[in-house]
C-alpha cells in the first residue's frame, strides 16, 4: 500500500483553466484526512478518503460558501512522489489533477539556512 501522508502540491483543471492547491494528508492504514488550500476564491477544504494499494480516492468538502463537495480518484506513482486522476463533482462537471509530493529537501536546505551565520557586507 501507498504512503501519501505528507505535504502535496498541485493543480486541477476545471473548464481548461488549471487550479493550484496545496494539500496536507495523514494517512492511517488505509484511511485519509487532512486539509486542502486553493488558489480559487473557494479556499480551504477538508479531505477524507481511503487508499488501496496505489489507488486513492478522497471527497474535498469545502468549508464556506456552499460547502460543496468533490470527489477525486487517481493513482499514486511507485516512487510515491506523484498522485493524479479525475477529480468530478456531480454528473457534469469534471476534469483532471495531480500533486506532487513537496521535496523534503526544501525543509533540509531551509534549516541549513537558518542555521549558517549571517555574512555582513562591509
């Protein structure tokens, strides 16, 4: 079974016009929650869902407005690095989107930072 828990960057298409969001998953055996921010005025949303083996499908429920709710399927790659599928909400309306994992050497490179001493120009 898939490990997705961790921090997720990516992008739907509704319409043709991509989406980014940013999504944070915790995964237990084979169960998912966590929360999702998009770019669209629509913004946070709470994630539920479910893994089997490299399949993972999860229900985006947004938390203003409507709290509508939309339904993702897809598959996570071998290397777990990447998810993408179809997401779909109602009977009509539907596309596409994936995320990839956030590189956990972007934490790394940002600590080394923090911890080098500051250079001063004189």
């Amino acid at each position: 079974m898939a490990d997705v828990s961790g921090v997720w960057l990516g992008t739907y298409w509704q319409y043709g016009s991509p989406t980014r969001f940013e999504m944070t998953l915790v995964q237990g055996k084979n169960t998912l929650s966590g929360n999702v921010l998009d770019d669209s005025s629509l913004g946070e949303a709470n994630v539920t869902g479910e893994i089997s083996g490299r399949t993972v499908t999860f229900r985006k429920c947004y938390l203003s407005g409507s709290r509508h709710c939309i339904d993702y399927f897809g598959t996570v790659s071998s290397d777990e690095k990447l998810m993408a599928g179809q997401w779909q909400e109602g009977v009509f309306n539907q596309g596409k989107w994936e995320a990839h994992r956030q590189d956990d050497n972007l934490t790394l490179s940002l600590e080394k930072i923090k911890s080098s001493p500051l250079q001063t120009v004189s």
